[in-house]
C-alpha cells in the first residue's frame, strides 16, 4: 500500500515535522559583567565619556545633555531588553 504525503506527516515523530525552537538569549542581552548586558554597559560608557569631555571642556551643553540622555535610554534599553534576574 502506498503512502500518500498528508500520511508521512501525520505519522511524523509528535506529529511535528520541524524541530522545536529554543528559546536563547541574543547577543545584546547575554550577561557579560555583573549581570549586565551589552546595552547596559555601552550606557554606563557613554555616559562616563560624556562627564569626561564636560569636566575637559571639550563639548557643549547641549550635546553633553544630548549624550546624556542617550545613555540613559541604553541604560534602560538593556535593563528591559535582558528581563528581569531571578
């Protein structure tokens, strides 16, 4: 007797013919230090560099508030990209 296509999947293993998905953690949200991702980090940097350059002189209010502010967003972009630690 002759197996039609609609029979081999159905008798497919669990019924699935593609392999489940894990569920892994991407590059921007891996820990890497302290329990802090890539996101977190690169806001912590910017904005230790842009006290840096306020203190030397070197940038203007606005670009220092500008730098800031983005910084602060990364900050909170990784804190919600990595979820919350258990």
């Amino acid at each position: 007797m002759e197996r039609s296509f609609v029979n081999a999947v159905m008798s497919a293993p669990e019924g699935r013919t593609r392999p489940r998905r894990t569920k892994g953690k991407g590059v921007f949200t891996k820990d890497i230090l302290f329990g802090m991702n890539i996101l977190t980090l690169a806001g912590f940097v910017l904005m230790g560099l842009t006290l840096t350059l306020n203190r030397m002189g070197q940038v203007r209010k606005a670009l220092s508030i500008g730098l800031m502010a983005a910084g602060t967003a990364l900050v909170f972009l990784g804190l919600y990209a990595g979820g919350w630690s258990s």
